[in-house]
C-alpha cells in the first residue's frame, strides 16, 4: 500500500522544498550558478537547454 508518510519520501519532499526555493532565490544570478542548481535539482539536463 502506498504510504505518502513514510520517512522516505518526507525526506525527498523536504529536499526538493529546498531546491526550489534555492532555484527561486537565484534569481539574477550567473547563468552558472543557475544551471548548476537546475542540475542538482533535475539530475540531467540537455545540452541544448536555455537557462
């Protein structure tokens, strides 16, 4: 059964609130630092991807 309290997944919740709000708070920074963040959070990004 599908359990959406297990400590798991309130870990990767808490992880990806994080991210955002890291990625939210970039705003204005380098294009380097933005593409990292979008990195970290997405895992893989394409070579043709606009930040």
């Amino acid at each position: 059964m599908y359990n959406d309290l297990s400590p798991t997944l309130i870990q990767k919740r808490k992880q990806t609130v994080f991210l955002t709000n890291e990625y939210n708070d970039s705003y204005g920074e380098s294009k380097i630092v933005i593409e990292t963040l979008l990195r970290k959070f997405l895992k893989k990004v394409g070579e043709k991807c606009s930040f």
